[in-house]
C-alpha cells in the first residue's frame, strides 16, 4: 500500500448513535433523534496531528475534540398495525338477543410501527359477505352495531367491568404490550335481512375497522391521521365518537431529518373505512372480518286428548271399554314439548298457558285429583278417586324424554305454590311454569327449565266433561 510522505492517515472513526446498524432487528423510536460525528485522526511527516471533528454543511476544518457538530435526523414514524379476529369460530347467538356479554365478538389490534398510536374504531355489516370460518354467505343483518374496548383485558365484555370505552387511546409499540382487544357488539334481529323469520345456523358476517389516529386521541375525527408524508391517504369513513372522518389529502414530499414524518406501512383489511370497498395497503387503516351464528332451539308442540273414563263404558284401561266423551267423562289431554334433535341451542321453558276453550252452552271442568291413565289394562280403577299422584295434585309433568338426573314424572297444582295454577271455575287455563315445578329445576347440567336437543318433556292433565 503506498503512503504520503507528507500525510498518513490513521483512522476514521464514527462516534454516536449508530446502534440500528446492529444485528437486533429492534427498531429505533420514532421522533427520537439519531446522531453521530465522524473523528478523522491523522500524521503530517510522522508527526500526530490534532484530530478534526466532521459537521455538516461545508464541514469543519478546525482540528480538536468539540470543534465538530453532530450530523442529525429524526427517527421517522411507521405506522404499521393489524386486526384480526381473535375467536376461532363464528359468535353464537340467539334471535332477537340484545346480551352485551353474549354478543361480544372479539378482535385484537396489534401495533407493529415504532410508535405509540391512537386508533379510532368502526363496527362494521358485510351485507352478504362470506363467513371467514364457514364460507357460509351472511344472510341476516344485525342492529346497533357498536365496539367497545376489552378495559379489564380478560376477554369478556361487561358494562361494569369494561364500560363503554369507543376508541383506543394509546397502544404502545413495545412487543409485549403492543396489542389491545376490541369488541363489535351488535343487538340480533328476527327476521332475515329479506324478511322471512331467522332460522338456526343463519349467519352474519361483521368486520372491526380501525383507523390509525394521534397518540392520545379522545376519539375525535380530528386526531385521525389521514395521511402520511409518502403520498398515501386514508379514505375516511364514519366511526365511534368521531362520527364523519374526510379522506386525506396527498402529501409526497422530501425527506426532512430534522422533522418526525409518518409513512404508511399497514396491510390490506378486508375493508376500507367507508364501507363501500375492499381496504388497499398503506392506507392508515386495517380490518378483518368474524361472524355471528343464530343457534336456537327448534321447538314443536303437540296436544292431544283421550277419553280415559265415562260412566257408562267405564275405564278406558280395560279390554273392550270404549268411554265416550258424554257428561261426566273423563279427557286426558296431553301436550308434549320437544326441541328437535338437530337444534343449535337448548330452550329454556317458562310458561305453558292451555285455556280450555269450548263452544256453544258446553263446559268442563278441571280433574284436580289427576286419573291414573297409566293402569295396565284389566286394572281396577275407582273413577273419582284413583288418584295417580296423589290428592289434589292435577297435572303431571313427565321428563322421562329428557336426560335429567331426577328424570321422571312429577306432579303440581296442589294446595300450595309449586308452579301450576288454574284460573278457577268452568273452562279456566292451567298455567305451568316451568321454573318452579320440580321435575324441571336447576340441576346438575341444567339450568331452570332447559330442554336440550332431542328432548322432550309431557304435561297431562284431565278434565270433566260437564
């Protein structure tokens, strides 16, 4: 290598802030200011000279350590984020429901810049979109459709535990803590969005939009960040507490090392913000797409009568006895209630009201000590007086069609409260709820009156032909 006979020089030497050139791929803060001096040391005929400190401009030629000036830029910001459904299958519910808790469906938003970002927040209807779980197309469309933030983080939304907080005000962009969820809670309609009732297994497919905004929002439109320094926008769109959001405005201009600018970094949603379009990358916003799923019950409910006793044909128990419906006789009636095996949901069963109606001058009344219709045939029964369940206790109800622990017959309408009444009189309406008669009490693997798929439960009853 040849050398100078006048100059050799020694080193060049790079003092600062250099640390992103490292091998950790963790990026710097953004608006943070990066630094550095370059120290050039030199000889003249052997002789070590004073080093001489870099500046920017036409530089520096005064030799000494100082007499230099850093070389400065900002950290510039990225913004860079995403939302993604965080359950791994549709949100079942139930028509007609408004439950806040069991309505809840639930994204993460996760901050991926180098900057702690703001985020307002936008619930949104895919009108026939396509199920992300099933590919099922979304056929009904729910009502006040509204994102509330996860406040406590444990994964359920409750008005007293979380409140009604409609926007992200701060997530930070350290891995770890750079994530917040989101819920978009709607209210279930009835009816499909063509009209026609809601049947089990209907699907409707909803998205959470979010829009990247200041650090520290209050959720006003004003904090959104429509645009960055890189010549992309953000096409707006109406969200929480913001209300109306405009379109950015194109800026594309040169870098300033002495100003934080921002550039767009987010990938495509599924939607953009103004609902009318798939999102595009690099607009400032992100999205992604879940689903509600009606899971009812499918309940059918039979009634049938039988004429268990006259007092001229006798008993209907016994061979060859054919008792008529003429006065004094006695009708079972039996309703039987089944949710079908192929149903989504349990039916939690509150009241059965049967008013016995008759027409013309006819009348019955109600046999308040219940027949015993369950006589092998050829048994002798005292018609009144063969009481199946005991006095005064007028109708059964039977859940041997169910998987209950205490399955089996139980009986009500007794002197005391135990969860059937009778209006009274000629032609009254037996009332059953089924929350307070015993054989349908909480249990366990039960609540209060629940009938699962494929179960069935009778209430039998008898009146007197009058």
């Amino acid at each position: 290598m040849k050398t100078s006979k006048r100059n050799k020089l020694l080193s060049l030497a790079l003092t600062g802030g250099l640390g992103l050139f490292s091998a950790s791929n963790a990026f710097a803060a953004a608006n943070d200011d990066i630094s550095n001096t370059a120290t050039l040391s030199y000889e003249v005929g052997t002789v070590l000279q004073t080093v001489i400190e870099s500046a920017g401009g036409v530089g520096n030629a005064t030799p000494g350590v100082g007499a230099g000036t850093p070389t400065l830029f900002k950290e510039d910001r990225v913004v860079n984020f995403t939302v993604v459904r965080e359950a791994g299958a549709s949100r079942p519910v139930a028509p007609g429901s408004t439950d806040v808790t069991a309505n809840a469906v639930p994204f993460l938003i996760q901050n991926l810049g180098n900057a702690p970002l703001g985020f307002l927040l936008k619930g949104v209807h895919n009108l026939a979109g396509t199920d992300p779980y099933t590919a099922g197309t979304d056929i009904f469309t729910p009502i006040n459709i509204r994102t509330y933030v996860d406040i406590n983080d444990d994964g359920i939304y409750t008005l007293a535990g979380d409140g009604a907080v409609e926007f992200v005000g701060s997530l930070s962009a350290t891995p770890g803590v750079n994530f917040v969820r989101v819920f978009v809670i709607s209210d279930i309609p009835t009816l499909r969005t063509a009209g026609t009732g809601i049947q089990d297994n209907d699907l409707a497919v909803v998205s959470l939009v979010a829009q990247v905004s200041v650090d520290g929002t209050t959720g006003i439109a004003a904090d959104a960040i429509v645009s960055d320094d890189n010549g992309n926008t953000s096409p707006g769109g109406t969200f929480s507490v913001a209300g109306l959001v405009g379109p950015g405005a194109v800026v594309d201009i040169i870098d300033d090392p002495a100003t934080m600018q921002t550039v767009f970094n987010d990938p495509a949603g599924t939607e953009d913000g103004a609902g009318t379009a798939p999102g595009v990358i690099q607009n400032g916003q992100h999205a992604d797409a879940s689903s509600y799923i009606i899971q009812t019950a499918a309940l059918t409910v039979a009634k049938s009568s039988e004429v268990i006793y006259d007092p001229l044909n006798l008993d209907s128990f016994t061979a060859g006895n054919f008792p008529k419906a003429i006065p004094t006789a006695y009708i079972q009636y039996t309703i039987t209630v089944t949710n079908d095996p192929a149903a989504g949901a349990s039916a939690d069963l509150t009241t059965l009201v049967d008013a016995i109606a008759v027409t013309g001058t006819a009348a019955v009344a109600l046999d308040v000590n219940l027949l015993d219709s369950g006589k092998a045939l050829g048994a002798t029964l005292n018609f009144p007086g063969d009481e199946e369940g005991g006095l005064v206790t007028a109708v059964r109800v039977d859940t041997l069609g169910t998987a209950r622990p205490s399955q089996g017959l139980s009986y009500c309408l007794s002197a005391v409260a135990d969860g059937c009444t009778y209006s009274g009189g000629l032609n009254g309406s037996v009332s059953v709820d089924f929350s307070a008669v015993a054989g349908m009490a909480v249990e366990a693997g039960y609540t209060a009156g629940e009938l699962k798929p494929g179960e069935s439960v009778e209430i039998v009853f008898n009146v007197i032909v009058q």
